[in-house]
C-alpha cells in the first residue's frame, strides 16, 4: 500500500468517524468463511455496517478526528473489526446473539453518543442500554399519562353527572 493510498483510507476513515455517533470496535479473527458470511448478513438486516481495518490506520484516524475516544485507540491490537450505526445498542445486540452460536466476535470496546466503553464486560451494559428512539417514547409516555388521566376522569365525571340529573328529571 502507497503512501497515497494510506493518506485515502486514513482519509476516509476520519469522515466515517466524524459522521457516525454508534461506533463499536470488535475482533472477529477466528471465525471461518460461512460464519463471517453469517456475521456480515447479520449486519446488513441489522443496519449495521461492518468493516475490518488496519489498527494503525484507524489510530491515525482517530487522532485526526474531532472526537475523544478516550482509551480506545489502546484496544487496537491483533484484529480490528468496525461496527457503524445508528442506534446505539443495536451492534451490542446483534454481538451478544451472534455469540449463542460462537464465541466470536468479541467486544473490544465502543463509542456510543460521546460515552466511551472498554472490554468485553461492557457487552451487557451496551446491549441493555436504551436506544434514543426509546428514551423519547418512554419520556412522552410520562408526559402523555397526567393528560390521559385528566381527560379520563371529566369524561367519567361529565357521565355520573348526566346519569344523576337525568334520574332527577324522571323523578
């Protein structure tokens, strides 16, 4: 590889730093073809772009980016595996069901909306944490539920009100 072709990927990898907030390092090293296979399909159903990187490229990536990442740049030893997307938890997600049926790809370390994780034993932490989406559903599930429950009881007060003036007019 040139030193042209470097400065490209180092080049390209900054832009896809800089343009994703969900960014998970893995190591798929060990894994055979038709379970690769599997892991990229996964992926792509998931949403989830998957790409495997040089370690001192991405290093030098990193550096050049406009992020902190804190002590990820030290994970990148053996074999590097990127994780992009869009929802925060999803790579955890597909990472921890991926590996009922094998022992990779292991977890090296992510960087989820300016929040830095490291190791394999964050992999729960990741995969339970909720996404943005539902975050802003349960907050407006709380802000919905007081209205509900005012628009409930004049509806219900409004019909005992009626039924009693409607058993006095009868009478």
């Amino acid at each position: 590889m040139t030193r042209e072709e470097k400065s490209l990927v180092i080049e390209d990898l900054t832009a896809q730093l800089a343009e994703n907030t969900t960014i998970y390092l893995a190591d798929i090293s060990g894994l055979d073809a038709d379970t690769t296979s599997k892991l990229r399909r996964a992926c792509f159903k998931a949403d989830i772009k998957l790409a495997v990187v040089k370690n001192t490229l991405l290093a030098k990536a990193m550096e050049a980016s406009d992020k902190d990442f804190g002590e990820l740049p030290e994970t990148l030893k053996g074999s590097t595996s990127l994780m992009f997307s869009e929802v925060g938890n999803a790579p955890a997600k597909l990472i921890k069901d991926f590996r009922k049926k094998s022992e990779r790809p292991i977890l090296k370390g992510a960087f989820v909306e300016e929040a830095v994780f490291v190791g394999d034993n964050q992999l729960d932490a990741l995969a339970n944490m909720k996404s943005k989406d539902e975050v802003i559903g349960d907050i407006i599930g709380l802000l919905q539920s007081p209205a509900k429950n005012v628009v409930s009881a004049l509806k219900s007060g409004g019909g005992k009100l009626a039924g009693i003036l409607k058993t006095l007019s009868e009478k």
